[in-house]
C-alpha cells in the first residue's frame, strides 16, 4: 500500500516537474535527448529509493540533483576519452550549480529555461505530428504509451517521431532559446497550434471509443498555464488559455451517463464548471486589455464566453457570435471557420440563411470529406422539415466518421428522422 502511494506522488511530481527538469538540463548539456535521457535516469533512481528512503522535502530538487551528479558522471567518462576542454567546462559548470543551497531559487531562469523549451518541442523544423508528441513527451510528461493510447496510434510510431524529432533538432542545430523579438511573431502560432491540437482532441477524438478524452484536455491547460506565465504580456497566450478554460468547463455535461455525446442544445449547463467559466472570461479580459488588434484564439475565446454567458441556447447572443466569426473567417480564412459562422447565422437569422452558406461550402476541398459538414446540412433540413434530406445527410456524416460513440449518434439522428 505504501509503494503504491509512493509510485502515485513519484507519477504526480514527474507530472509537475519534468518539463522544467529536462529544460534546466537541456540548457546545460546543449542537447534535448541528453537531457531527458538524464532526467529519465533521474526518475529511475527515484522509483528505486523513495519507496526506502521516503519522499524527500523538495522532490524537484532531488531529481534535478541526480540527473546533474549522472550527468557528471557521463561527462568525466567522456573526458577521459576525449579530454576535451568544453567538456571540462560543462563539468565544472554542472560543480557549480549543485553548490547551490536551493536548485530552484533562480525562477527566472527556470522560468526561461522552460520557455525555451517549449519553443524548441514547436521549431518549424518538425512536422505538426513531431511537434505534438514531443511536446508531450518533454512538456507533457507523457510516456510514449500514454501518447500513443491518447492519439490511437502505435507505441512504435510515437517513439519513431520522437526520436527522429530528436534527431532532426540535432542536425539542424535549433539553438535552445528563445526566438529574437522579430521571430517570436512568427514562431508562437506553431507553439499555440500544438497546445490547441492537443486540447482538441481530448474536447472532440477524432477516432476511438470515446468522444472526449479530459486527460489530454487538461494536459493541454497545464501547458496553456504555463505558457501564459511565462509569457504575462502576450494576449494570445492569454487568449488560448481563456478558450480552452472556457471550453473545458462544457466537459462535465458533454457525454451522458453512458459515454454517449450530449449537444450543445442538450446540455444542462447546471453542469457546467463554473470555476473554469470565472477563470476564462478572466482571462479574456486580459487578453483584451493586451492586443490591439484581437488573435484567432481571444476571437474564439470571446465566442466560446457568449455561450459561457447565456442561460440557454435561445438566450445566447447569436449576432455577436457572427460577428466574431466574421472577423475570425477573415483573419484566418478557413473553410472550418466559415462552416462554423453558417450555423451561427442560422441560430440568428434562420436555418434557410444558414443553408445557403453551407452549400456554398459544399464543393470546398477541405471540407470534402469533413463529416460535420453534412452533420450540420442534416440538423439544417430537419429544422425547416425536409426530413428525407436530412436523415440522407446524417447517414452520409455517419459513414464519414471516424470515432465510434459521434457515428452512433448520427446514425440515431438518421434513424429518428421520419421521412
């Protein structure tokens, strides 16, 4: 019983702590992978001590002290092949710091070392895919099964991206550090990007047995915390956060007592975690008062507070949320977004106006195979009782999607609909 509450603290501590091991690692040994493979050393020594010795006061500490002394370890050994004066440097460095009386007394550079981190898991360099599983993996402290179970693929395929993200950060040299002023524009979407991905397939799989995943959803808020912390004046960051604080707070009333979906207009928002609605329009007000001009994701976050403000569907202030969605669609240009402003304008102006922007959509190569798009038609044409019409066009949004508990509901919505 003991080992067993000492593996959950050791499982919960590496949860907290590891992204800012491994990124005060990294900014020592100049090399992600060395890193990890030393706070992974780390976390070993802990799982063989603790359940022994007991939990020590400042966990984080310890870690980062045993993954320094390992680290020292490999580096004398490497001296003694190479003896090279860098080398001998970085050993005296790592000396050094472990002298210190707290390894965690300087949170400006832990807080910096992080950041730097973060940018690093996100470099262009990667594909999108490499992106999520190493930030996950470093950022998340996810192991590679946990990620390969969150996203359905196989464990050998995570560890493929993962070392060959690795890798390719390697021979491109990516520095660890973050971006100059005139890069750091263009390098936060790819950052917000991975965090939002990572949200959204916990808020909505894709695939599986399971409509929502909370674990990956609150692993992408951990992330959206940190990040907003460690940038206070970027309004996006804040406006991530406050979307996905927002959206998250829907999660209690989004699957009913069996695992089965519950729509929007189905919801008992009683259920809705009021705290979380607090914290995102907070954060929505900071990410205002910060940008001049409004980001996509303070846009998607003001439209996610309309429904956080309403009582009810027909209380929800539909013209402000086409309004936004009109700003959004021409920030951002994309077909999604302009699906999404189609039923906006059917819950404010009606369904045949929302109908006409949907076709309109219909021959959009994006959205050729995008099952929510004959979703939406469906619930269009049952609205204005051309039933035969829509339970054609929920079976066809059935056949296009691929998680398992959205196609039974859509094949239900098709049952239902008398023709």
């Amino acid at each position: 019983m003991l080992a067993s509450a000492t593996q959950r603290t050791i499982d919960a501590v590496w949860r907290m702590e590891s992204a800012r091991l491994i990124a005060g690692l990294t900014r020592i040994v100049r090399d992600v992978s060395v890193a990890e493979d030393l706070a992974q050393d780390a976390l070993v020594a802990a799982l063989e001590q603790w359940p022994r010795s007991g939990i020590p006061d400042n966990p984080a500490a310890w870690l980062m002290t045993a993954a320094k002394r390992r680290g020292i370890d490999a580096l004398r050994r490497q001296v003694k092949l190479e003896r090279k004066q860098e080398l001998i440097a970085r050993e005296l460095e790592l000396l050094q710091q472990l002298d210190r009386d707290d390894l965690f007394a300087q949170i400006d550079d832990v807080q910096d070392d992080v950041l730097r981190l973060i940018f690093m898991t996100c470099h262009p360099v990667l594909s999108r895919d490499a992106r999520v599983a190493l930030t996950l993996r470093l950022l998340g402290g996810l192991s590679t099964p946990e990620i390969a179970r969150a996203f359905l693929i196989g464990e050998g395929t995570v560890a493929q991206r993962i070392v060959r993200a690795k890798r390719t950060l390697s021979a491109a040299r990516v520095p660890f550090e973050i971006p100059a002023r005139d890069e750091l524009a263009d390098r936060l979407p790819a950052v917000l990007e991975v965090i939002y991905l990572v949200f959204n397939e916990g808020y909505a799989a894709t695939a599986g047995e399971h409509w929502i995943r909370p674990e990956l959803c609150r692993d992408a808020l951990r992330l959206g915390r940190i990040l907003a912390a460690l940038m206070p004046r970027n309004g996006e960051a804040h406006g991530l956060l406050a979307l996905m604080e927002l959206q998250a707070s829907r999660l209690p009333a989004r699957v009913g007592a069996g695992g089965e979906p519950v729509l929007l207009a189905d919801q008992d928002r009683a259920l809705w975690d009021h705290l979380l609605v607090a914290r995102g329009l907070a954060g929505l007000r900071r990410a205002e008062e910060l940008s001049d001009a409004l980001g996509p994701y303070t846009l998607q976050a003001a439209i996610a507070a309309c429904h956080a403000r309403a009582g009810s569907l027909q209380e929800t202030d539909w013209p402000r949320i086409v309004a936004l969605y009109d700003a959004l669609a021409a920030l951002t240009g994309s077909p999604v977004v302009e699906l999404n402003r189609a039923v906006a304008v059917s819950r404010a102006y009606g369904p045949v106006a929302g109908l006409e922007l949907v076709d309109a959509l219909a021959d959009e190569p994006a959205l050729r195979d995008y099952h929510l798009l004959p979703s939406i038609r469906g619930d269009l044409y049952a609205r204005l009782g051309r039933q035969a019409q829509a339970r054609e066009q929920f079976a066809l949004a059935a056949s296009l999607c691929a998680n398992d508990r959205e196609r039974k509901l859509l094949l239900a919505r098709a049952a239902s609909t008398k023709t």
